[in-house]
C-alpha cells in the first residue's frame, strides 16, 4: 500500500517535472529532493516536527517555505512537499524519492551504475568512466562511486545486471578458474 502511495505521488512529481513548460529539469528536481531528505534525515530535530502528527499542517508547511527558501529550492518542489505534507505522506519521502528517480530513468532513457574502485578517482576519471559507459551502454548513466580495497586495483561497474568487471581481483579469479579447470 505505502509503495503504491509513493509511487502515484512519484508519477505526479514526474508528470509535473518532464512538462517542458514547468523550466524544472529532472535532474534538478531529483536533487532538491535528495537535499530534502537528507536534511530530514540529517536533523533529528527536523524529521520529528515533520514527521509528527501533532504538528499541524501549516506549521509544515513554513518550516518547508523557511528550509525551501534557504536551500533556493524550486517552487514547483517545494509546492509538491506541501501536498504531501497535507496528506500526510512525509514518512514516504524516502521511497517517493527513488520511485521518482526511477521514473525519470525510465522516462528519459537514463542509467544507474555502481562502480567500485581500489582507490578514490580524481574527477576527471570519474567523467572519462561515466562518459565510458555511457558510450558502452548507447544511454546517459549516472555514476554512484565507491571504493572497495578488495579489488586490488581497477575497477567494477554494475548497470542493472550487467557487470563490467576490471578489477585485478577478477582477472586473478578468471585466472584461477581457469587453472584448476
């Protein structure tokens, strides 16, 4: 039930979004959005006065306008809170939040990938790979980075259930494989 909820208020936030005329783009909207909740979830303080049914509406709503203003939210974003605000959905930000990404995604034709490096990439690698794979997949990909030691050296990409394995610990297992094989 909460996951349809989310996802008709996720649908209505991309209707609203992917309107030329509105002048939001996607990208812009999903971050506010992402800037919201981790305020939310940043500030104890905050999520309780939101969260709180003992809070009215309107209370909300100007510590919204307040947060909007000092964070140049949009107003299209900042109006969309107040619906759901008004209809009591703040606990379903979160999963508002990743239906709507996922929508977008589905909408324009964009790509998630993780991608697990040994060591931190300077920017302008993390371009040249998110650039790489756009390229590899015909889309455009958004990189979430990570780095995980245990891959010795290079690097690993997940787009949906495809991996891109260049990592040393893999040609090493490959080699493995194929020597007891």
């Amino acid at each position: 039930m909460a996951q349809a909820a989310a996802s008709r208020y996720a649908r209505a936030l991309a209707d609203l979004v992917l309107d030329p005329a509105r002048g939001l783009s996607p990208e812009t909207a999903a971050g506010e959005l992402a800037v919201f909740e981790g305020a939310m979830a940043g500030s104890s303080e905050l999520g309780n006065v939101l969260l709180s049914p003992a809070v009215t509406p309107a209370r909300k709503r100007a510590v919204i306008a307040r947060l909007g203003s000092a964070m140049g939210m949009s107003r299209l974003v900042r109006n969309f809170l107040y619906v759901v605000i008004d209809h009591r959905r703040t606990a379903l930000l979160p999963e508002i939040r990743t239906a709507f990404q996922a929508l977008i995604d589905e909408r324009t034709g964009a790509l998630e990938a993780g991608v697990d490096a040994a060591r931190e990439l300077p920017g302008q690698q993390k371009d040249h790979v998110t650039a790489r794979l756009s390229q590899l997949t015909g889309k455009k990909v958004r990189c979430k980075f990570a780095v995980d030691e245990s891959l010795i050296g290079g690097m690993l990409a997940r787009i949906g259930s495809t991996i891109y394995d260049g990592s040393v610990r893999g040609q090493l297992e490959a080699l493995r494989r194929r020597l007891t094989d």
